[in-house]
C-alpha cells in the first residue's frame, strides 16, 4: 500500500488493528519491523512476536499490542546495556 492510498481519517487507538482496520499485508508488517528495527538500531524479536500473538489466536496484531511489545523490549535492551 502506498502512502498516498492510506486512509488519512482513520483514528488510530491502541485497539486499531494494523491488518483488519489499517489494511495492512504480511509484506508491511515485515516492513514496519525493519523499519522499527533501523529506528531504534535494534533486533527485535518480531518472530517471537507474531507466534506468540498466533498462539494467543488474537484476531490481530493491534497498536496497543505493538507499542507494548516495542516498550518491553526497548526496556529491556536499555537495561542489558547499563
């Protein structure tokens, strides 16, 4: 999807689900997590992630699910570096 083609009236809330409601594809989501990863300049366990959210059989991956993800993991790296 490009970015001209998303939907700008869209509110995003740590419910919207970046497949269901922001339309995402495998291949974004993949995208998002090396984006993710260059940003922070981190590996992010992301496989770990997805099984985990598979075995859960959540029905999506949500925003709230990810930045939950993303601040225990960041938390995590900051600590193993102090």
């Amino acid at each position: 999807m490009a970015r001209e083609d998303w939907d700008n009236s869209i509110v995003v809330t740590d419910d919207t689900g970046i497949f269901r409601d922001l339309g995402f594809e495998s291949i974004d989501a993949l995208g998002l997590a090396s984006s993710l990863e260059d940003r922070f300049g981190l590996v992010l366990p992301f496989p770990e992630f997805m099984a985990k959210a598979r075995a859960e059989q959540a029905k999506d991956i949500t925003i709230g699910m990810l930045l939950d993800f993303l601040m225990h993991n960041l938390t995590r790296q900051k600590r193993g570096a102090a």
